[in-house]
C-alpha cells in the first residue's frame, strides 16, 4: 500500500472501474481540472475550497457513487486466485471481509500485488474486492479517488474503515528488518585467493537484487543512496546491500565495480545479475508502477 501525503493537486485523469465480467464495457469516469494548486490531505473528509468552472462537488459526485456501483470480486487465501483476477496496475482498491463488512480502502502502484500480501497477512479480513484503475496516474489523481471512496462510504456509514482508523497498522505493509551489509573479503590485510571482479560477479548472480551504495542501508552516506534504500524498502523488497566505501572490508571496490558495470556512478542496482542503474533509473521505474513488474520475472 502507498502512503498518502500530497499537498496539492493539479491533474488531468480517467478513473476506470475494474470488472472481470464486462472489462471492455466499464464506463470511464473523467475528472477534469484546470485550477490553481489546492491543499488536498487525505485524513481529513472535508473538502478544501475549489476554483473552477465546473463545480468540485460535480466532479466528485460522479466518483463517489461508483464505490457502491463496483463489482466486488472474490478473494481467498486458499483458491489464490486473487492476482490472476486483479489488475496489476496502480488505483483504489477496497476490502470486504466475508460479511460483506468495508474493512480498507488503500492506493496501490500494483492492486493484485498488495491485495495478495492482504491475503497473507489478514486472511480473515479478505472475502472480497472493489478496484478502480487510474490510467495515466499521478498522486493528486490517486488521493482524489481514494478521497472519493472514503467521502462515500463514511456519508453511508457515519465512521471511517476500521483500516483506515487512526493509529491501525493492520493493513500496512511494516518494514522488513535491517539485515547487515554484506562484504567481500575477511578484512584489508586479508589476502584474496580470487580476483575482486569475481567476487562482485559471484554476489550480483546469487542473489536476487544487491544495492551497491555509498554507506550502510542503515545509514546511508548520500542522498542518492538513501532514496534507492527507500524505494527498496518501501515496497518491501527482499536485498543485499554493500558498501563501496568501505575500504576496510571492500577495498578497491569502487573502482572495480566500475569498470566491472561500465557505470561511473553510485548507487548501482543489480538484479539477477544485470546492472539495472542507478536511483534516477530506479525512481523513474518507481514512480511508473514498474518495478514490482522487473522483480517478478
């Protein structure tokens, strides 16, 4: 689940509702905007003041109805279907328990890839699901269909999603604990038996994705390093970290490792042993929903 902390909103979306009936059939809903940038936060209900020529509460409205118009779509921790039913693409989603009762509404960079670790985690609280698709995503457009949801279900209800309930951890994603930085040799005055270059082969070829960053993963020495442990951690990806400035335990790593990669620059992110760049390329893939996709493969 992504969290939500935007502070403005300026956009240009279509929100597609999901279904796995009558995909090719399901309306689309356009939110047009054209304003200037307005304070949006998405735990509180109320709706900021707008200035444009089509009323805020019209564009609203037309997404708030379509939380009760969306088809549910069954889930189980058993038949494990839910990824195949689901997009993996970025909106809304919604989860019933199997009393039909709303227990979350969440924003996803991928729907059936947090809807399965729900299935994991809380298999008791998962019976059903509504989804909704942004195209074209942005934050602003993400926290407006999540806003319009929760405005619609709280209007029907009077209370907000025990999920999304103030101080509720239940349904998000916790951070996998610190492992330690891996390193190359025993120590500097160590002699090594193989070349460095071989051991930087052998470690980026048995395991899945190595982040090689200026300082530790708990303590980052640069801030393009700290933005791709981030990005890793936050979609609570499974990787082993060494530090090229350790000359300690990694002596002349640096060096090598660049000419190893043919890459001038740190960070660098390996998976299955290729070079898939550094934090621009890495933030870039973030950002476009495409980096839970590189890691599936």
């Amino acid at each position: 689940m992504a969290t939500i902390n935007f502070s403005s909103i300026q956009s240009l979306s279509t929100l597609r509702f999901f279904s796995s009936s009558a995909s090719q059939n399901t309306p689309s809903l356009l939110f047009n905007s054209q304003t200037k940038p307005c304070a949006i936060f998405p735990s509180s209900i109320s709706l900021k003041p707008y200035n444009s020529d089509k009323p805020r509460s019209l564009l609203v409205a037309l997404a708030v109805k379509n939380l009760g118009e969306t088809e549910q779509l069954a889930v189980s921790a058993e038949n494990g279907d839910a990824s195949g039913a689901l997009p993996s693409a970025t909106g809304v989603y919604a989860v019933y328990d199997k009393n039909d009762e709303l227990q979350f509404i969440g924003i996803s960079r991928n729907i059936a890839a947090s809807v399965s670790g729900h299935l994991k985690s809380v298999p008791e609280l998962c019976g059903s699901v509504k989804v909704g698709v942004v195209d074209e995503p942005d934050r602003a457009s993400l926290t407006q269909a999540w806003k319009s949801w929760m405005e619609e279900y709280i209007k029907v209800s009077g209370k907000v999603p025990p999920g999304n309930e103030s101080g509720n951890i239940t349904w998000v994603r916790q951070p996998p604990k610190k492992k330690p930085d891996l390193r190359l040799t025993p120590g500097r005055h160590m002699q090594l038996t193989i070349p460095l270059e071989d051991l930087i082969d052998k470690l980026v070829k048995e395991n899945k994705v190595v982040a090689f960053i200026k300082g530790s993963r708990s303590a980052p020495l640069c801030g393009f390093s700290q933005k791709v442990i981030g990005i890793l951690e936050s979609e609570g990806i499974d990787y082993e970290s060494v530090d090229v400035l350790d000359e300690e335990y990694n002596p002349g790593l640096r060096e090598t490792l660049k000419k190893y990669s043919n890459w001038p620059t740190f960070p660098q992110i390996f998976v299955d042993g290729e070079l898939v760049g550094g934090c621009d390329i890495l933030s870039s893939m973030y950002e476009k929903g495409e980096l839970a996709g590189l890691l599936k493969k």
